[in-house]
C-alpha cells in the first residue's frame, strides 16, 4: 500500500512542476478527493449510500471537487485544482489528468432514466480547464481535450479535440505526442490551419535580417574612403 501510494504521488510530480517533494502534493485537494472516493466507491459497492453520499459531501465541501460515489476510477488520476464534477457511471482509466473546472457529465438528467450516461475516458487521457465532456462516449487513450471545449461525441485514439462543439485539430493521430503534455494543448503542433503558415513566415523573416546584415556589413567593408577636403590658400 505504501508503495502504492509512493508511486502515485511520484506519477503527480512528474506531471507538476510545482511541487518541490511528496509531502507537498499530499496538502493537493485533488489528491484527497480521490482518496476519499476510494472509500465512498467501496461503500457504494457494498450498497450502504448513504455513507458513500454522506463521505461524497464532506470531500466536496473539503475540495470543492464531486465525485460521485458509484464512478468508476483507476490508478493515478491527477485532478490539478478544484470544481470538477465527475458524474455516477463516469469510468476513468490510468494516468488520467484533469484540470479545474472540468465536469464528465450526462446529457438530458431530466428524463429520469439511469444507465450509462456519463463518459468513458481511456488510459492517458488530458482534459483541459473548463472541458466538458457529457454523455456515454468514450475519449479514446491519450486523446487530449483542449481547454473550455465541449465534447458530446466519441473521440479518436489521440486525437486533440477544440472548440464549442468540438472539433479534432489538424494533427495526425500517428504524431501524437509520446511524452506528457500539459493543460491538453500542444505547443508545438499545429492546432489550426494557419499555424503551420505563421512558423514558415518567422523563419523567412529570420533568414531575410540575416541577409540585410551581411549585405550591410559587406557594403560598408569595400566602401572607399573619402578623400580629406583641400585647404585653400589665399593669394
């Protein structure tokens, strides 16, 4: 168990720069909502809701993050800062991270008809700030769901997902990246048509200051030097 928890909080650090060691991340509200999920999942399991509920209350008043008892989570998921809400049959699998203000949520909650109808997210899975994802889909693994986008369909292996409804971006899936990549945005990659463009349009800007310079420096090299003015003499 210990080890566990080792190795939990070791997959956090690498995934924040902030934290300077494993005592720090333990004061994260993320971290403490899950660990008190734990608990409510196994009471809920067990079928006594109420307890699960009443545990569900107090992480949330704690954290401000609501994770509904009978939600489904696997190993090391990040939650970075609060106001997330994560509904009942929502299923979260390994070294997911979510940032603040994030909701898995379901669509229609009036119709009063259970099932599954909270999202599904994949192994690696990035969710930006301010996401929403709703209804039963799946966000395929490491998928990574910008920030304040709205995803209401399923989503690719990989795929980078923007906008209000979202939309995958450009990038391929076979480039995605292999490493962590923060706030589920890329930086380098082109998230629209004209990224690419603006970065090719630098380069030539960079190269052509070179060539002024060097014609510059060349220009005033071989420039002769003017002769010194005359003195007159009075006759």
């Amino acid at each position: 168990m210990f080890n566990e928890l080792t190795d939990y909080l070791d997959s956090i650090v690498a995934r924040d720069p902030a934290p300077r060691s494993r005592w720090e991340v333990l004061l994260y509200p993320g971290v403490l909502a899950v660990g008190m999920h734990r608990i409510a999942h196994w009471l809920f399991e067990a079928r006594l809701y109420f307890l699960a509920r009443f545990i569900n209350h107090w992480s949330r008043a704690m954290t401000a993050i609501d994770i509904h008892p009978g939600a489904k989570i696997g190993r090391h998921l990040f939650i970075d800062h609060g106001f997330t809400v994560i509904g009942e049959t929502a299923e979260i699998g390994n070294n997911v991270t979510i940032y603040q203000c994030v909701t898995l949520g379901g669509t229609n909650p009036a119709n009063g008809v259970g099932g599954k109808r909270h999202p599904t997210l994949l192994d690696n899975v990035i969710v930006g700030s301010g996401a929403q994802i709703l209804g039963p889909i799946t966000v395929g693994p490491r998928a990574r769901i910008g920030a304040n986008a709205v995803v209401t369909d399923d989503v690719p292996e990989g795929a980078t997902m923007i906008g209000l409804k979202a939309r995958s971006t450009l990038v391929a899936v076979e480039t995605w990246a292999k490493e962590f990549m923060p706030y589920g945005t890329p930086c380098k990659e082109p998230c629209e048509p004209g990224g690419k463009r603006f970065e090719d349009l630098e380069l030539e800007l960079t190269a052509l200051k070179a060539q002024v310079e060097l014609l510059l420096a060349d220009r005033s090299a071989t420039k002769p030097e003017s002769p010194a003015p005359r003195k007159r003499t009075r006759v």
